[in-house]
C-alpha cells in the first residue's frame, strides 16, 4: 500500500500536477492505507497495554502510524481534509492586485509579487503588497484555521494524547513539555549570536530605507526585513548586500565555475557526488541507478530538485533529478544521494523500522555532507574556486554572512510558528488571537509589521507556507543537527582544531575521510529501532541535540557582527 502511493507520486513528479490519474492513484493508495491503519489500531493499543512481544516486536508496534484524522467520525473526516486543502489552496492560488492597478488582479506571490518587491525601493508599494498578501490569505481562512485546529484537539484525544499538544510532538517521541524544553534551550543558546546579527541587518535597512522606517531600538519592519533575507536566497552578487563584510572579495560563482569545469550536465555532478560518497567509506552506487534515473517535470528553480524514492517491494530505488545545473543543484545532489545511502543500509531492518528516527533526519545527515562540499577547500579541489584568496577570514566572512542570513533567521520563524499552534493546543490562547502571534513574532524575531496588527486580521495563514498542520520544529532540529553531525565529523577527523587559524570549523573538508563510512552505516542500519536519542548518543557519545556546532561554524561571523556593532553604534535587541 506504501509502494502504490510512492509510485503514483514518483510519476507525478516526473509528468507534473496535470497528471490527474497519478494525484488519483496517490489519493486512493493513501486512502486504503488509512483505512488499514484504522482497522487495526484498536488491536495495536491493546497489545502497546499487554508489553506483547520481545523488544524488537515492541518497537515496531510503537512505529505503526496512528490512525490520525481517520480516528474522527466519518464527516468530520470529509470536514477536516476539506478545511486543510481549502487553506492549502488558498495559499499556493490567492492572486493579488497589482500595486495601484485594481483591474489587474493576476499577481501570485511566487514570483510575482516576490520579483516585484525584489527590485522595488517604493516603500508604500512594498508595504501595500505585504497587507494585501495577508488580507488575502488571513482572514478568509480564519475560521477555517480556527475550526481545524478544534478537529485537531479532538483527533488527538481519539489517537491516545490527552493533551493535543502532545499529539503534535509525536513523531520526535517527546511530550510536548519536552520538546518545548529542548526549543527553549536552543533559543536562548541561540540568542547572542542572533542579536548581533539582527542589529547589524537593522542597520543595514536603516541605511537603505531611513531612520524613520527603521527606528533605534525597536524590530525592523518585516516587510523591509523579508526582501533582505529572501534575497539571500536568490542573490550571489555580493554588491547588493550593502553592509557585506568585504565587497572586494564578493562572492564565488559556483554556477559558472561548473560549466568553466565541464561539471554542466546532471550526470557528471551525480558521479562526482558518488565518488565523493565512495571516499567517505560508503558503499559505490551502482550504474543502474543512473541508467533508470528520470527527470523531473517541473523546472522551476524554486521546485526543481533531486530525490531518491524508496519502494519497499522492489530492490533497487529509484532516482528523479532536476535537469537544471547550478550551485544549489550541485548542493541538492549531496542530499538526495544520502537518501539513497539511508535507504539501502536500512533496508535490513523490518518495514516499520526503516523509516527515519524522526523527520528530516536523514535530510540532517545529507545537509551535514552538503556543507562540507561547500567548504572553499573542497571547492578548490574541484576547480570550482581558483587560489586562496577564498580561504582567509575576508571571503570566509563573506560566505558565513551569506549562510547565516539564510539558516539563523529562519530558526526564530520556525520556533514561533510551532510555539503559537502549540499555545493554541494547550488552550492557552484562542486559535485567531492575531495579537498573541504578534507578541510572540515581535519577542523572538524582531520584526513587526508595517501598521498595528489588531485581533481584527489575522496574519498566521500568511507564514504557514507549509500545509496547516505540518510542524516546523523537525525543520528546526535538523538545521541544529546538521551542524551538530559537521562538528563531529569534522572533529574526529582531525580537520577542526578549536581555536586554530589553520582548521577553522567552516572550512573543514571531509572529503577521502574513509572512517566517517564505518560510523554511519552503523547508526543508519538500525534505522528508527532505537530512540533519536539512542542514535545520538552511539554516534555522537552524547543524547542530547546541541547548537555548539552551529555557534562554533558562525564564531568568527559573530566576532566581526559584534566589533561592527559596536565601532558604528548599532544598538543590540529591541524594546
């Protein structure tokens, strides 16, 4: 039933969303599948009670998926599945007005609307577009948003979780007092590195839009922040980052070095990443799976990336790729091979046990390999960036501003977006207390918006970019993973020394580290039998997820923000 849901969305993916029968095929798989889990969860909680079973039947029982929303009675079913795909639709179709063009109401907001504000230095634009993208998607769905989260507390209650918050926390195995520990913690660890930052970026924007807009002391204006920080997804022109840390040195063009390099076609990067794998000690991938690999339909920048597929009655996996060549690409191959490697080494294990420890994990893993691909050392082994010049603190600073605008201002995001649903769940604020998610949006991002956001709109739909229910907190552990695992690797391999000029953490090559295979072919063989925790502990020597690594990568960025701060008198943090 898995197999015939993976399949019908593999063939989706490499025909594009017009291929109807394929979303059919999913859907009804999906459906059957459901339906299965329903009829045997009774059975599944009753031996949970009675400890049936030897250790390894024990785990497997604790790994079959709860029943979900297939738990309600049969029209709220129908209800709750309609709700999430109206707020879904909603979000990926709402078109916008264009600025002063009230007859020309065809703008989505990717790309539209983005390319718009990208280029705009109009401020009464810029901020036009942010209220009608919330006018737009808010409050249209605000009592949808409002009656989901109420079928939500009553599926949690009918799959086993007393309290609902708990249910969202359930693929981490924690509680949800827990994880909100855990987030906690890395918050405040997070904190001083994110301050100077966020005074540095205010500064930023005050030079470019005013002190008016930008006032001392107080969060910058989240329609001004957003086009900074989205740029420094699209943008590798160091010129347009007006406080970068050395414009002379710029920033290295990975995408024309590829082509410089003969590195400009799908198959030669998917070998060159294969037999960087092959040097990390893992197993060499076999020819087939480039021979039946596949391109995908959508070319979409934004869209358009590699992914391996897992079908649990066939031998072999599958591979789909972006035919696009590019920097981001090339980083996307890294990911998606790990994939491939997780899937076989697990493969040993029963099918309810081969499945991550928790989601986005193994995504942790491939980003950990990815960044180290990304270090101007290996770049310069792959002819992709010339002399040394890419390796002293100048261009070194560079790169880490470019990479911290991009991973440390999206953990506040996620943290705020998980915490407000679970302050919903544990009934501690109403689902459309607009207010509440403003407080909570100001205290720990810094941002605020444009006008004075009242419990008359209501903004939370407008940030869920994901579908309503999906929780942005495995996103967040595995950006803290993912830099945990590099320090690691990079620490038992000799390239990071702490403290030293010569082996600092972000420019740690672990390419031709055969050791590194051993160990994680340990840790993915036993797939999700054990606890994340267990997993941790046997490969890292400690159970508990840290942001040491991620400090440590950022130390010398965060260095430069606070002498910055301070010699041009950036106040840090808002009132």
């Amino acid at each position: 039933m898995y197999d015939q849901e993976q399949i019908s969305l593999f063939r989706n993916e490499l025909h594009g969303p017009n291929d109807l029968m394929a979303l059919l095929q999913a859907e009804l798989a999906n459906e059957m599948r459901m339906s299965y889990l329903k009829s045997i969860s009774s059975r599944v909680a009753k031996f949970k009670r009675l400890g049936w079973g030897d250790v390894l039947q024990r785990r497997q029982l604790q790994r079959i998926p709860q029943p979900g929303y297939e738990a309600l009675a049969a029209d709220e079913v129908a209800q709750v599945y309609q709700l999430a795909a109206n707020m879904s639709e909603n979000n990926h179709n709402v078109k916008l007005c264009a600025y002063k063009q009230p007859y020309n109401c065809t703008l989505k907001l990717i790309p539209d609307v983005q390319s718009v504000v990208q280029q705009s230095r109009n401020l009464e634009e810029i901020e036009y577009y942010w209220l009608e993208w919330r006018r737009c998607t808010g409050l249209p769905t605000r009592q949808q948003f409002v009656n989901f989260m109420q079928l939500y507390k009553k599926t949690a209650k009918l799959n086993g979780f007393q309290q609902p918050a708990d249910y969202w926390f359930r693929h981490l195995e924690l509680s949800a007092k827990q994880a909100m520990s855990l987030l906690n913690e890395l918050m405040s660890s997070l904190q001083p590195l994110f301050l100077q930052f966020h005074a540095h970026v205010r500064g930023s924007l005050r030079k470019m839009h005013g002190e008016r807009q930008v006032p001392h002391g107080r969060p910058y204006p989240q329609q001004l922040s957003e086009i900074l920080l989205g740029n420094a997804f699209r943008r590798t022109n160091a010129a347009w980052f007006v406080d970068i840390p050395s414009p002379e040195n710029g920033l290295p063009n990975i995408t024309e070095a590829l082509r410089r390099r003969s590195l400009n076609t799908t198959q030669r990067v998917f070998w060159n990443v294969a037999e960087y794998y092959r040097g990390l000690g893992l197993t060499q991938l076999e020819s087939s799976i480039w021979t039946y690999a596949q391109p995908v339909a959508n070319h979409n920048e934004d869209q358009c990336w590699h992914k391996a597929w897992r079908f649990h009655t066939l031998s072999t996996s599958n591979f789909s790729y972006c035919p696009l060549n590019d920097e981001e690409r090339l980083f996307s191959m890294f990911e998606a091979q790990f994939e491939l490697h997780y899937f076989r080494d697990a493969a040993a294990q029963p099918m309810l046990l081969r499945e991550e420890p928790f989601p986005n994990f193994v995504e942790a893993l491939g980003k950990c390999f990815a960044l180290a691909a990304a270090s101007p050392r290996y770049l310069r082994k792959l002819g992709l960036v010339q002399g040394t010049a890419w390796s002293r603190l100048p261009a070194r600073l560079n790169r880490l501003y470019l990479q911290g605008l991009r991973v440390i201002f999206l953990l506040p995001v996620f943290y705020v977006l998980d915490r407000y649903r679970v302050e919903v769940l544990s009934g501690h604020i109403q689902a459309d207390d607009n207010e509440a998610y403003w407080r909570l949006t100001e205290l720990f991002t810094g941002a605020t918006a444009p006008r004075r956001r009242s419990n008359e709109h209501f903004d939370v739909p407008a940030k869920l970019l994901m579908e309503v229910d999906d929780q942005y907190t495995s996103e967040f552990l595995s950006i803290v993973l993912q830099f945990q695992l590099y320090l690691h690797f990079c620490n038992s391999s000799g390239q990071f020394v702490a403290d030293s000029l010569d082996k600092p953490l972000d420019l740690c090559d672990l390419s031709d580290q055969p050791q590194i295979g051993d160990s994680l072919r340990r840790i993915m063989a036993l797939g999700s039998s054990v606890h994340y925790k267990e997993l941790l502990k046997q490969l890292l020597g400690r159970e508990e997820l840290s942001l040491d690594g991620l400090l440590i990568y950022f130390k010398p960025l965060q260095d430069w923000l606070t002498l910055q701060n301070r010699v041009n008198g950036l106040e840090v943090g808002w009132l």
